[in-house]
C-alpha cells in the first residue's frame, strides 16, 4: 500500500472497556494480512509521561527500548503485535503542551496568539502523521485515552475530527462503548451507547464502527437498535463480548469481522481469509495444562493488578510454554514478618519479588527473600527485588548488619547498592532514570545463560541503583556469583546463587519484553523451575 490509513479507537460510557486491548488485537489482525501496523496511544493528562505517576495512578509504567516511560497499554501492542514501540507511540497532554510552549518561546510562532486550534491541535496531528512517516506503516491505530466527554480529551477529539476531514476515507473512527445488562429488567441496554455516540457527533465526529463491550450476547433486534440510532451500518455493530483471557480477543474479533468490517469502510479491497495459527497454538497450550504452580508475587502495590500488568502477562506466556497453569498469589510485602514468612510461603512453588521505589515494604521483601534462599524454593527479584536479594545476601550470609541501598538509608556502614555515578548529580526527577535497553553479557554456565542459550543479550532498565562493586569480591566468595556484566560499565546486571535450585536476579525488566511470539526465556526457566520443584 503506498499510503497510510488512520483508525482512531475512542471510548464511550466508562473507562476501563478495554480500548487498548481492542486497539492490539485489530493490529493482530491486520499484521496476519501482512500490514504494516502501529498502535499509538494518546494520553490526555497533563504529566509528560507517566514515569513520575504512583502505580495507584494508571497502574504500571511501561519502559520502551528506547527508554521512553509510558503507559501500560503500550505493553499490550508490543504483547499482541511482537513489535517494539518507542516514545512517539506514547503522546500525552504535558508533552504536547511543553513542545508547543517551547516553540512559543523560541520565537516558532512569532506574532500569532498561541491556541488550543490550531497549534496544539496541530502538534496532536503532527504526532499522529509523524508515527505513519518514521515507519512507513500501512496502518496507524490511534488509541484516544479517557472518555467522551472528557474535559481533557476535547482537542484529541478535535483532532481526530480534522484528520478525518482532511483524509477522507483514509481515516475512520471505531468507537468503544458499554452496553450494560440490568438484570432487574432481564435487557441489555442501548441507550448509555446512543447517548456516547451522541457526545461524538456533538464534537463533529460520526464514529464508523462500535465495538460494543457486553457480559450477553447481542442479537439482531439489538444490533439494529444500535445501528438505526447511532447512524452505522449493522455490520459495522460489532460485539465484543466478555471472555476468561485477553488473548482470546483477536479472535473473537476475527469472528465478529472488526478487521473486513475496517478494511471495507476504508475501501480496501481484501478477500483474503486470515489465519492465526500462532496464535491458535498459544491459545491451545493455554487452554490445556498437564501441570499447576502458585507463585507468590511480593510487592507492595498488590491491591491493585494493574501496577504488575507485565509481570502477570509474563507469567501467562510462559506458563503456556511450559503448559503449566500459573496461579499468581498476591503477597503484600508490609504484611510478612519474622513470625509469619513460613505460613505465607511454605506452599508456594516459586517466588517473584517485585520491581518498586523507596522504604515501604522493604523489611518484608528482604524477610521473603532469606526464607526462599534458605528453603531452596526458586526465585526471581526484578531491578529492586534483585537488589533486596544482594541486602539480604549481604546481612545474612556475610555479616554485614545493616547492610542496604543508600536509597532507603544514606547512612549505611555497608551500601552494597549505591546511586549510580551518572545519577548523583540529577536535580530533575521526570525522565533520569537508567532508561531503556542496554546490553548485558552473560557467563557461560549460569541459570540465565541456560535460559536465554547465548552470550548478549539487551533488556530495558529502568533505576538510578545498582549492585556496589566495591563488594564484588567478597559475595562472589560467599558463594552469590555475578552471572550478567554490562560490558561498557562493568555494572551488575545479574545475580544468582549457584547453589539454589534456581535463584536470579536480574537489574533489569524482563517482563517488558515477553510476548505471545517470543515468552521471555527468564520467565519460562523460572516456571520450569517451580514446577520441577513439584
Ligand atoms: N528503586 C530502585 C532503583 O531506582 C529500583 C527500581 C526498580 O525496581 N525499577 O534503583
């Protein structure tokens, strides 16, 4: 195809429909014809990126390869399209704001009044055409964060309108929109649906396609209603049922036909029937486990799912490599002490300790960590779990009393994980962390080499600490040994204890890179390990 097609994905109703799943499984779909597709997220807060956010927030922040912190929804497409994004996949307000602010003072704008339209309407657009020319895509899927009607969505609605005037039938709109059972009544609902599609058209824009979220199926009575009130086509109606796995989505979309259905109103001819063979094949290993593991997940934002949305999917795609069941027990790390660590982990068959910031929760991490190391249960620490592992390590097998990361005390005789040397000097906190991918060498004959079967490897980071080499020495003797050095730097990337069934520990993120295609070969040992333990 020699030009771009635009589809904006907007939400209706409520939050939470699943826009960004919607968003990645049309991109499965249109990647499975052979396009070249990218998905985009637009985020309407004022934050420039969500690195600065609580996970309570939006939930986990997603690192991209080229270091951008973003949102969660950007792991999903990398997920779903095994495709790496980068910062120009994640736009928000504050970034659009600050670029076009700058601009003003440096004179860009001379003599104009600064506006909402045209120039931070523009600089939306100009984000949105800049993704299709840097990739030379077939497709662009723009993902609008919020609501209908949200204040702070406005100008991306604008733009959406603009772009889809100026293109014509090289740009639709897919609408995302609730259409609830009120069980009292024994129906589902059209109405809350009628009156997001009118939102829309107040804003000037006719959504093309409705993806109707449902807990029921919609029969033809219903499909009608909602095309006959809302000015689409009753093909163009599509369900988007509930199901027990995301990863079922491409295909029910697939059967409910959101990709023709997008290919015909952009007027592309394509009788191609596609298939997902992959796919189905995952989907099957998922769907039939011969084995069954419970991994204690410690950490200390488990109320909410959202904030370990990567950890989690990483246990799915290797639990079905391994076709193994992964039951994940949330474990709050403030909530273990000396007393109760062996009631809370005995059962479990492996143990992750969480990524996180600061000194809540730590006691409770270092407490869970010595049980798994003494009691042989595996284990996986990712970027401040690996660094509790080499605290714990340091107290308890070495000696070394208050051993810590000067991040939770400044004062410690022992600082076996210190602020990197690049980091001592940054004042700004939005954007400075040891970001993105970095490559790592491993040693021949450790559990991480067994794991990835080769020497270099690159993953994503995302932390201002690291392991303290002044002590290299002293835990290598005591048996923690140093199994991944960046070669550049000479950091410690990975840590394991060799004697342990399987204990690493890696600096970086291997959760951002695990995917339906490629299951991240860390999470997949460390399954295989938990259900040896068996
Ligand atoms: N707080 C630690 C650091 O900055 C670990 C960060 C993390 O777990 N992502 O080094």
């Amino acid at each position: 195809m020699n030009k771009t097609n635009y589809i904006f994905v907007t939400g209706g109703v409520t939050s939470s429909l699943g826009k960004g799943i919607i968003s990645a499984s049309l991109a499965k779909l249109l990647q499975a014809r052979g396009y070249k597709v990218s998905i985009q997220k637009l985020d309407p807060y004022i934050n420039v990126d969500p690195g600065t956010l609580n996970p309570y927030e939006h939930g986990e922040c997603y690192v991209t390869v080229d270091g951008a912190e973003t949102d969660l929804d950007l792991g999903h497409y990398e997920r779903f399209t095994n495709q790496p994004t980068s910062q120009a996949n994640n736009v928000t307000t504050g970034r659009i704001y600050s670029e076009v602010i700058n601009k003003e003072r440096r004179g860009d704008y001379l003599g104009e009044t600064v506006q909402i339209i045209p120039h931070i309407t523009d600089e939306i657009k100009n984000r949105i055409k800049h993704l299709a020319k840097e990739n030379e895509l077939d497709f662009v899927i723009t993902e609008i964060g919020g609501t209908v009607g949200d204040i702070e969505s406005l100008p991306y609605v604008e733009a959406v309108r603009q772009l889809k005037w100026e293109m014509g039938n090289q740009a639709m709109v897919v609408h995302l929109t609730l259409i609830p059972y009120l069980a009292a009544a024994g129906e589902l609902k059209t109405k809350p649906t009628q009156h997001s599609v009118k939102q829309l058209l107040q804003l000037g824009v006719q959504p093309d396609i409705l993806v109707c979220r449902t807990e029921h199926h919609l029969n033809m009575g219903i499909r009608n209603k909602i095309a006959l009130f809302c000015n689409v086509e009753t093909t163009s109606v599509i369900e988007s049922i509930d199901t027990d796995t995301i990863y079922k989505v491409p295909i029910l979309m697939q059967e409910e036909g959101l990709d023709t259905e997008v290919l015909r109103k952009l007027n592309i001819k394509d009788n191609r029937k596609t298939v997902l063979t992959k796919w189905d094949k995952f989907l099957n290993r998922l769907k039939n486990p011969t084995h069954e593991v419970t991994i204690g997940l410690v950490g200390k934002y488990v109320e909410l799912k959202d904030s370990y949305k990567s950890i989690l999917e990483s246990f799915i795609h290797a639990g079905a490599e391994n076709l193994c069941k992964v039951n994940v027990k949330m474990i709050s790390s403030e909530n273990i002490d000396d007393e109760n660590v062996e009631y809370m982990l005995k059962n479990l068959d492996g143990v992750l300790v969480a990524p996180g910031f600061g000194n809540r929760g730590i006691d409770g991490k270092i407490i869970a960590i010595r049980y798994v190391r003494e009691n042989k249960i595996p284990f996986l620490g990712i970027c401040l779990g690996m660094q509790c592992a080499v605290i714990e390590f340091g107290r308890n097998v070495l000696g070394y009393e208050d051993a810590h990361s000067s991040e939770m005390n400044s004062r410690t005789n022992f600082p076996v994980i210190d602020l990197m040397e690049e980091q001592k000097n940054i004042d700004n906190m939005g954007g400075t962390m040891r970001l993105g991918a970095y490559s790592c060498q491993l040693i021949e004959g450790s559990k991480t080499f067994d794991a990835y079967q080769k020497q270099d490897i690159e993953e994503r980071h995302r932390h201002r600490y690291e392991f303290n080499n002044e002590y290299k020495e002293k835990y290598t003797a005591a048996g923690m040994s140093i199994a991944g050095i960046n070669p550049k730097r000479d950091l410690v990337e990975i840590i394991e204890i060799p004697d342990h069934p399987w204990f690493v520990g890696v600096q970086f993120h291997p959760e951002y890179s695990s995917t339906v295609a490629n299951p991240h070969p860390l999470f997949v040992d460390f399954i295989k390990a938990a259900k040896d333990k068996n």
